[in-house]
C-alpha cells in the first residue's frame, strides 16, 4: 500500500513523497530541493481511485536496432492503496487507448474494475516492486 508524506520549509515551500507505507523516512525526505529541513510533515494513505497510464508497445531489436509497434499502446490503470497494476492483454492505436483511457477518470476502484472487465481488456495483474518512491518538488 503506498502512502502520502507532505512536507513544508519555512522558506522552501512544500514537497510531497509517494511511497509504500512500510518505506522508511530518509534524512532526505525531510530536506527540501535547497537542503532546508522541514517544519512540518503529514502522512495520508494513497485514495482507491485508479493511476490511468499509456504505455508505449514500442520497443527497439537489440539486432538491428530497428523500433517496431512504435504506433500500439497498452492501457494501464494501478490502484496505490493495494499495489495492483492492470495492463491491457491486447494494444490499441492512440485514439483508441485514449477513449479506453478516458473512461477510468474519476472512478474509484469497485466502479474501475467493472468497466475495465465490461471492456474486456484482460486479467492481467502484477504486482509493482517495494520502495518505489516517486518525489513531487512544489515551490
């Protein structure tokens, strides 16, 4: 499950931490971008409403170096507050990922995986890995 931390610097503003919960606050977290140390923290845990993500098909032959399905994209939705991630069994053209894309926003997660089963889009599941952080710097 991932997590919020909120920071605040008297003279740095703010800076947000998305993580596992289970992840341990480095002297880092507590810095700002300049090196200031935090006054203030706050942890929230991360909402049920889907990450909605397209995910280029593209990749490069280690051969001839040549990309392929540089025009297909798979459709991901991954819901933080239990570690899961869909990907899409098939790959779609752009305008179509998008439409597909367009119908998780604003859905939490019962309401998500309906529409993504009625879609027929794939039992796909995985896990992500620990310790994955993704840092937000706001001025």
């Amino acid at each position: 499950m991932k997590e919020w931390r909120w920071y605040m610097s008297e003279d740095d503003g703010t800076w947000e931490i998305l993580c596992n919960a289970d992840c341990p606050e480095d002297e880092s977290d507590l810095k700002s971008a300049n090196g200031r140390e935090a006054v203030i923290g706050k942890k929230s845990k991360a909402s049920d409403y889907p990450c909605v993500s397209i995910l280029p098909r593209a990749r490069e032959d280690y051969i001839d170096g040549k990309v392929r399905q540089e025009k297909q994209f798979y459709l991901t939705i991954e819901f933080l507050n239990c570690d899961l991630l869909h990907i899409s069994e098939n790959s779609y053209n752009i305008e179509e990922v998008v439409r597909l894309a367009r119908m998780f926003v604003g859905l939490k997660k019962d309401a998500a995986l309906r529409v993504w089963k009625a879609q027929k889009l794939g039992d796909v599941i995985s896990h992500p890995g620990k310790n994955r952080k993704i840092r937000i710097d706001k001025s």
